[in-house]
C-alpha cells in the first residue's frame, strides 16, 4: 500500500519478472528470476503467476469467453513442458459473477465486470501466486466489495497467494498482511 508514485506497480511488475531490477535480486518459489534469460523467466512466469493488470487488459474485439479463453492459447510451450491443467473459462466467469455475460464485448461491460473478466483470465492457468495492480482502483464500492470477495474466497479455499497493490487504506484492510511502501522503499 501506498501513495500514488510510491513504486508500487514497479515492485508488482519485479516480483513478476516483468521488469529486471537495476540492483539486488529476486527468488520466486526457490528459483531465482535475476540472472535468467528472459525465456526461462516468462516459463517461471508461466508455471507460478497470474496478472491481474490495473487497465485489464482486455481486447475490445473478444467476448468475454474469449478474452479469458485466449490466456489458454497465448501461454503455451509448444514442448509441452509447462504444461497444466488449466480452468474451465466459463466456470471462471461464474466465479465471477459473469456466467451469463460471457457472448458481451468490453464495452458491453461496466468497468466492474471487466474488472471481474480480467481476474477470470488471470486464473486460468490455476497460478499459486496472483499479483493484482490495483485491481479496485476505479470500482465503485459494490464493486470493489465483490472483486475483494472473490480473492478472499480465492485465498481461502484454493490457498493462493494473493499479493495486490493499493492506495485505499480500505482495500488493504481486507488483506493479511499489509507493507507500506513510500519512494520506493518499504516501511516497516
């Protein structure tokens, strides 16, 4: 948690291996991410890690189905190494409340639903870690109860670990564990 410019995307996106830090180093699940091609980085990425981006991410052009059917498609090694059971799309968007919303397009969506599509997505690949950039953001507060509901449900009954990014002290009250960083430095 922190104010907006605190690094809090940036240390997101480290933690991710989606940007390589300048110093210092980073291990996800005893495999450490600085020192790796960027191929064995995207496959430790691939294996463990599922985005949920603060501007969705999703494309204008697909259905709901189809913007979390294509994390499917998009995400595979053509060895088959790597490779695992994935999650049901539909079954993902009943868990987010969209099972019968999965034939509309982004904007045939509120921006809550496309919050909630761009969850489903990052779940597909049943990842141990979700990292989640302001996934409440710029919800409403019904809204930002039913996304915080989800990965609460989330952690508790599949034992993800959720790491999310905000600014709102009441987003982070709903969390486990809460680390302020300010100028790009953690609080203690």
């Amino acid at each position: 948690m922190g104010p907006s410019g605190s690094g809090k995307s940036t240390l997101l996106y480290l933690l991710g291996g989606l940007t390589h830090p300048t110093e210092g180093r980073i291990w996800l699940d005893g495999a450490e991410l600085t020192g790796r091609s960027d191929s064995e980085v995207t496959r430790l990425r691939y294996e463990k890690i599922g985005f949920v981006f603060q501007r969705f991410n999703l494309l204008p052009t697909l259905t709901a189905l189809e913007n979390v059917s294509i994390a499917m498609k998009l995400t595979l090694f053509p060895n088959g190494n790597g490779k695992r059971e994935m999650a049901s799309p539909v079954e993902l968007l009943e868990l987010v409340g969209l099972g019968e919303k999965t034939d509309h397009r982004p904007s045939e969506l509120s921006i809550g639903e496309q919050q909630r599509v761009a969850i489903a997505r990052a779940l597909v690949r049943r990842p141990a870690i979700l990292l989640a950039d302001e996934p409440t953001g710029s919800l409403d507060r019904a809204n930002t109860e039913k996304v915080l509901d989800i990965l609460c449900r989330l952690h508790a009954e599949q034992g993800q670990t959720i790491i999310m990014v905000t600014h709102d002290p009441e987003v982070a009250r709903r969390g486990n564990r809460t680390l302020h960083l300010i100028d790009g430095v953690i609080q203690q």
